[in-house]
C-alpha cells in the first residue's frame, strides 16, 4: 500500500465524499484505483462513517466516468475554489 502524508489522506477522503471527483480522477492525482480508496476509507474511518459513505457512493454514476452523463467535464464545482 502507498503511504500518504496526512494531508494527502485528508484530500483523498475528501474526494472520495465529494460527489463530483471520479474515482479515475483520484488514482490519476494519488495513484489509487477504487479498491485502493476502499481499503483507505475502511482503515481511516470509523466503521459507521465508511458503511455510510459505501452506500452513498455505490453505484452513484458521478463517481465512475464511464457511468458519467458526457455533459460533465469538470470534477468539482465552478464555485467550489473560488479566489478570495
């Protein structure tokens, strides 16, 4: 398994709650494929946290882009990183 820093962890996670960031988008930021977000949100997570998010992300399009509507091209809203 890779080892991350904690900030690296941290964005991870937060990509992985976020509904519009693939999952082909964290392994080309981090290098892991879904299974490696699994096994990271199982070993980092409270169990009740990551049984949530498991049945949140579970076969939610948005987070697969073969499964994505073509109308999407960005993985995070306009807003989201805006310059103050």
């Amino acid at each position: 398994m890779t080892v991350f820093s904690e900030s690296e962890e941290s964005r991870v996670i937060e990509m992985a709650w976020e509904d519009r960031p693939p999952f082909e988008a964290i392994r080309q930021e981090f290098g892991l494929d879904e299974q490696g977000v699994i096994k990271l949100m199982r070993n980092k997570m409270k169990a009740s946290s990551f049984k949530c998010w498991r049945r949140r992300v579970s076969g939610r399009k948005s987070k697969h882009l073969k499964l994505r509507s073509p109308e999407i091209s960005r993985a995070y809203c306009p807003t989201q990183y805006k310059q103050r």
